[in-house]
C-alpha cells in the first residue's frame, strides 16, 4: 500500500527544520480524501506546537495537478445509499422538511473535517507555503487560499466548478470570493470559469508566480534560511526567498482573462436580482473562448447551485471566516439530502453522460421554502460541529 500523503521534515542548515507535505495520489490527480485530511490534520496541529519546525511546504505529487478537488465519488457512495433508503420509504421526495435521520453520516463527517482542515491552514502562525501547480480545485484551492505564501505556476489551473455538480462554492467561498475585485468572485461562483496563475494573483487566491522548473531549487534554498524564533521574521524571509524567484519567473506569467474582462464582469453581476445576472451573463455576444466557456458552465449548471451561491455570498460579506465555515457546512449537509449534487456527480463522474436531471430549470423556478430551507441551521449554536472554530 502506498501512503496518500508523504511527511517529511527536512533539515535546513542551522537546525531548524521544514514540515514537507506530499499529496500523494497522482492517478486521482491528488483529490482530498477522508483518509487524506484525517492524516493531515493531526500531523498540522503537531507541527505548529514542535519548536524546530520554522515552516511547512505543501504539494501534490506529479505534474497534473496540486489537488483536482475533495473525494466526491465516495462522498456519492454514500448519498446514493441514503437516496435508495429514502426512495423506499418515502413516496414523496420533494419533501424538505426532513429528520436529522434522512442525512448521510458521512456527508457531514467529511465536510467537517475537511473545513476543520481548512480553517487550520487559514490559521498556522508559522509560514505555510503552497505549490498550487497544475490543476488546484475545489478542496484543492480551499487548501491554497488558506496558506499564508501561496505559489501559482505557468501550469496552474484553477477553478470553483462546483456548479457543475450541484454543489456551491465551498471550502470558505462565501469569504474568500467577497475578497475579490468587484464582482469577479460572484462570477467566477456562477460559471465555474477556470483561471491561470495570473488571474490568481489578480483576485488574491495567490501570491507568488514561480517557474514550475524552480521547485526543486526552491526548496533547497528554503533550508538555507536562518530561520529565527520570531514567527513574523520568518514569514518575512519566505516571502523575500519567494520574491526572488518571481522576479526570475515573471516574463512567464501569462495574460489574465479576468482582469481583461473586469469592467464586464462588474457591469455583468451589478444588477439587483441573479434573474438578471445570469441573463446578463448568457446574452453577452462574444467570441472570446474564455468567456464563451463560462457562458456555457451557467447555461449546463444547476440553477439551485446558481442560487446558493449568490445567496451565500449575500450573507457571508457580513461574516467571520469562522462562521462562514458553519454556514457551508450547514449547506453541505442539505446538497448531500436534497439530490442535486447526487445527480450531478452521477451524470459527470459515474454514468459520465453529461446530462444531469436538476431540479430546476431555471432560477426563476425555485421554490422560496426550499431555499429557505437550506439556510436554515441543522443544529442549536452551540451544537454545531465546528462550534469550536474561534
């Protein structure tokens, strides 16, 4: 059996060491699995307490991609079971208005550990340096946004697909894309569009380009640092090691599609309703291939996905990092009950024919109780399962 994620802790040259961490599933280009988190999140909590360690490195195994996203396929496992147990019990399965029982255990485990994770990236006092090269989605960028030295590459390709498969923008979307220039995290949300290591650096998901050819020497030179014992001073000499390589790297960069298009994507998602807003989005006549792709993921999308996105993003302008988490895991929960985000992973990764049956045809359709429902708490404050996220 080969281990999904490799420790290692290498010496640097004053006796310090750094935490080396490698997702290590290059064949399913390094999705986050329950295993995964539930080896990495201890081996974290450990590492911030141990004196020697001065850093973290985090990165995927191979050339493909840092970490294509969670595990989703056994996360469907488990809503198909849940489904059929439902399907023969139940004749009316447009009912929201359900027991703590109708929900799939492992949904909210999953979810859960997987934001616990996140929030503790978001939180290491100490440097914590990721290569976000090749493919980074979904789970993967939950894990590179949260880093404090964020590293993108020429490979780098990076999206939020997940109205695709009738999820939402998880893994603190609902902070992280109110972070962005005007209107871009809402656009990005509502047509999954993919990006490259500029336009993450443009939209604060990143904040470093280097050469994928320079890792290796990178890293190297990371063990060179005096590391100190002063914690700022050591995020200051990463960064300073990290400006270096940028500037040998920065002919490199490639043109950005989201800063080229930003004063359409402002006029595009500064109307008053996402009816609006998605017909915005749709009627733009455009040939450019970027935008003709995002058009296309709205148009194929769930329109609930479409719709909890733009609420979310409504209500976490106004919210801590940490309770941004409980909302998400809140609506993570739901998706894993209600049936869109079964049926969109069944139609793209399971049955692979492309034509999801959403619930909705379009946003206008929505029931107003259903969204209701779905922001509405599973649990009293003071039992929610990341009550203790600060």
């Amino acid at each position: 059996m080969t281990d999904v994620v490799i420790f290692q802790e290498a010496d640097c040259d004053n006796g310090k060491k750094i935490g080396v961490i490698t997702l290590n599933s290059p064949k399913s280009l390094n999705a986050l699995s329950g295993e995964m988190i539930s080896l990495l999140y201890p081996q974290l909590t450990a590492w911030q307490k141990q004196k020697d360690i001065a850093a973290v490195f985090l990165q995927g195994e191979g050339e493909k991609a840092f970490c294509a996203g969670g595990d989703i396929v056994h996360l469907y496992n488990a809503m198909e079971n849940k489904h059929n147990q439902k399907s023969a019990t139940s004749a009316d399965q447009n009912n929201v208005l359900i027991n703590e029982s109708d929900f799939a255990p492992e949904i909210e485990q999953y979810f859960t550990q997987e934001y616990q994770l996140d929030y503790l990236i978001h939180t290491f006092d100490k440097p914590f340096i990721v290569w976000g090269s090749g493919i980074v989605m979904g789970g993967g960028l939950g894990m590179l946004v949260g880093a404090s030295h964020r590293v993108v590459t020429q490979s780098s390709r990076i999206a939020m697909p997940e109205i695709s498969i009738g999820l939402f923008p998880d893994v603190g979307g609902s902070y992280f894309l109110n972070k962005m220039p005007s209107g871009c995290g809402l656009f990005l949300a509502l047509t999954g569009a993919s990006i490259n290591a500029a336009d993450a650096k443009y939209c604060h998901l990143a904040d470093y380009f280097v050469e994928q050819q320079h890792k290796d020497n990178f890293v190297s030179q990371l063990k060179m640092i005096n590391w100190g014992e002063t914690v700022p001073l050591n995020h200051d000499k990463a960064s300073q090691l990290l400006l270096e390589f940028e500037q040998g790297s920065v002919s490199k960069l490639p043109a950005s599609p989201l800063r080229e298009h930003q004063t359409l994507i402002t006029q595009l998602t500064e109307k008053q309703e996402l009816t609006e807003i998605v017909t915005a989005i749709l009627s733009v006549d455009t040939e450019d291939q970027w935008l003709s792709r995002a058009q296309k993921s709205l148009k194929r999308g769930s329109a609930l996905s479409a719709q909890l996105a733009y609420t979310q993003l409504q209500l976490g302008k106004g919210m801590t990092l940490a309770d941004c988490f409980r909302m998400e895991l809140n609506l993570a929960v739901k998706c894993g009950h209600f049936g869109e985000f079964l049926e969109g992973v069944r139609a793209l990764l399971i049955d692979k024919d492309n034509n999801p049956q959403w619930h909705y045809a379009s946003v206008e359709l929505i029931d107003a109780k259903v969204l209701d429902w779905f922001f509405e708490s599973n649990w009293l404050k003071a039992e929610h399962p990341l009550v203790k996220l600060a």
